[in-house]
C-alpha cells in the first residue's frame, strides 16, 4: 500500500523544483554525466509526482488509500489531473528501466519520451496549482 507517513504540509516547491533540474539537465545530454543527469532528473520528477498525487488524492480528495503506483495514476485521471492514465503508466516503465540499467538504448527511449514528459508535469503542476492551495 502507498502511503505517505510524514505528516509535512503538501507543496509543489520540490516538484518545481525538480522539473526545473529536469529541463536543465535535459538540455546538456548529449556527454555520459549529462545523460546520467537526466535520468536521475526524470526519475525523481516521475517518483516525486506519484508520491504527491497520492497525497492530493488521500489527504485532500478523501479518496481511499491506492495498492499500486498505477492505481494512484488511474485515480489521478479520472480526477483530471492528468489526461492520461496509460501515459503515465508507459513513464513508469521507462523510469523503472532506465534505473534498472543503463544503456543507449533505454536512454533513446527515455529521451524521446522526454518533450512528452515535461508536458505531462507542467499539466499536472498547472492543475494541482489551478485546483488546490498548497503550503509553499
């Protein structure tokens, strides 16, 4: 069961924060530290953005506590705060294999999901901002 133990007021600063590194590391990967960068970055920003939905979703939305990453994903669409749930769930196979192991090949993959990617957060950033008051 997902569920976040800390009691800490919700606040988007750290996934801001997050998708700023993102777009800076993204820019320069073209060197293996820049590559290495962006996948931390997209990671975190994947991991950072399953863990605060499914605190908007529990603490702020009531709804009942999610099993599965997919689970908050899905609760997370048919909340419109993301479009699409599949989208998602394809972000989090790309971030499992690219922490899993590192290769050109799950790095092109990562890559071209990136642009992709960066949209779906800048949505979801804008929506929770739009929907919901958080303590900065």
């Amino acid at each position: 069961m997902i569920y976040m133990e800390d009691k800490k007021p919700i606040t988007l600063k750290y996934i801001s924060r997050a998708r700023n590194w993102l777009k800076e590391y993204s820019a320069d990967s073209e060197t293996e530290i820049g590559k290495h960068a962006t996948i931390k970055a997209f990671s975190y920003c994947h991991e950072l953005s399953f863990k605060l939905l499914a605190r908007v979703l529990l603490e702020i939305e009531g709804a009942p506590a999610a099993e599965s990453i997919k689970e908050i994903f899905k609760q997370a669409a048919c909340m419109e705060l993301i479009d699409d749930a599949q989208l998602w769930f394809d972000f989090t196979c790309i971030r499992k294999k690219a922490n899993n192991c590192f290769d050109q090949k799950t790095f092109k993959e990562m890559e071209k999901a990136l642009p992709i990617f960066q949209q779906e957060l800048d949505s979801l950033i804008e929506r929770l901002q739009k929907n919901y008051t958080f303590d900065e």
